[in-house]
C-alpha cells in the first residue's frame, strides 16, 4: 500500500513568484508543480550525509531558525498538531 505524507512549505517572496510564474506557464496547480519539483530533487539528492550537510548549511538562516525554533518550543511557544 502507497502511503503519502503532507508536508507545508513556506516559500520566500522571490521563489514564490517563480512558482506562480512557472505553474501559469504550464498550466498546473502550484502545489502540482511544486509536489512535482520537490520529488524531481529528492530523487536526485545525494544521500551522502556530508553532502546533506552542505545542503544545509547553504540554506541562508537555517542555523538560526532551527535554534529560534527550539527555543520558542523549550517556552512552549508551540502549537499543537489539532489545532493546524
């Protein structure tokens, strides 16, 4: 049995456009497209951990939004998964 996983994606303003830009030209759904080019990349990533590792580390901010995260969650600035 197929089992598929919902994830929520934010995009920065620049990507988003290119999205919208991208989807209009094709004429599919964003999220078509989108579901469509994250799945083109995660086949084609590299399960090196080092190279995941550069992966990550090339994500501007990443660092710090990951520890902004764990800090609002030790405050229990969280919000539970019933209320998404």
């Amino acid at each position: 049995m197929d089992t598929t996983t919902r994830l929520n994606v934010t995009l920065d303003s620049e990507h988003a456009a290119k999205l919208s830009m991208l989807a209009e030209r094709t004429h599919v759904q964003e999220g078509t497209l989108a579901r469509s080019l994250l799945s083109s990349a995660l086949d084609e990533a590299d399960p090196d951990a080092s190279t995941i590792t550069a992966l990550l580390d090339g994500i501007p901010g990443a660092y710090e939004r990951a520890q902004l995260g764990l800090k609002q969650a030790a405050e229990g600035k969280t919000v539970s998964l019933d209320e998404l």
